[in-house]
C-alpha cells in the first residue's frame, strides 16, 4: 500500500506572505528580480518543494512545481 493511499490528500502549511508570493509567481521569474524578503520567502518555498530553482544562461529563475498540494 502507497503512502499517499493511506493519508489522501495532504496539505503543506505555508504563511499569508508566502501564499502571496507563490501568486506572484505563478510563472517563471528571475530570482534578483524579487527583494530580499522575497528572496528568503522563497527558500522557505523551495525546502517546502512548492518551487524550485532553475539556472538559464547563468541566471537563476524561480518556477513553481507543477504539484501544489495546497
């Protein structure tokens, strides 16, 4: 038996600011185009596997994972 079988669905908890954030960039977007806030918000996002980092001809964008479990 699968684990995602024995719990559903599953909810990762995350703050009014990330949520915020998470709809900013709902497509890909240049990390040093956020602020540093940002920034941090959104390595709270990537150990929380809601996005991830990519590099693209030595600059490094944000694109959010395609499972949301929100």
């Amino acid at each position: 038996m699968k684990l995602n079988d024995l719990i559903g669905n599953f909810f990762i908890q995350t703050t009014n600011e990330e949520d915020a954030l998470l709809e900013k960039i709902s497509n890909a977007c240049f990390l040093y185009g956020l602020t540093e806030r940002e920034g941090q918000l959104v390595e709270n996002l990537v150990r929380k596997s809601l996005v991830k980092k990519v590099k693209v001809n030595g600059n490094v964008m944000v694109v959010p994972n395609e499972h949301n479990f929100k």
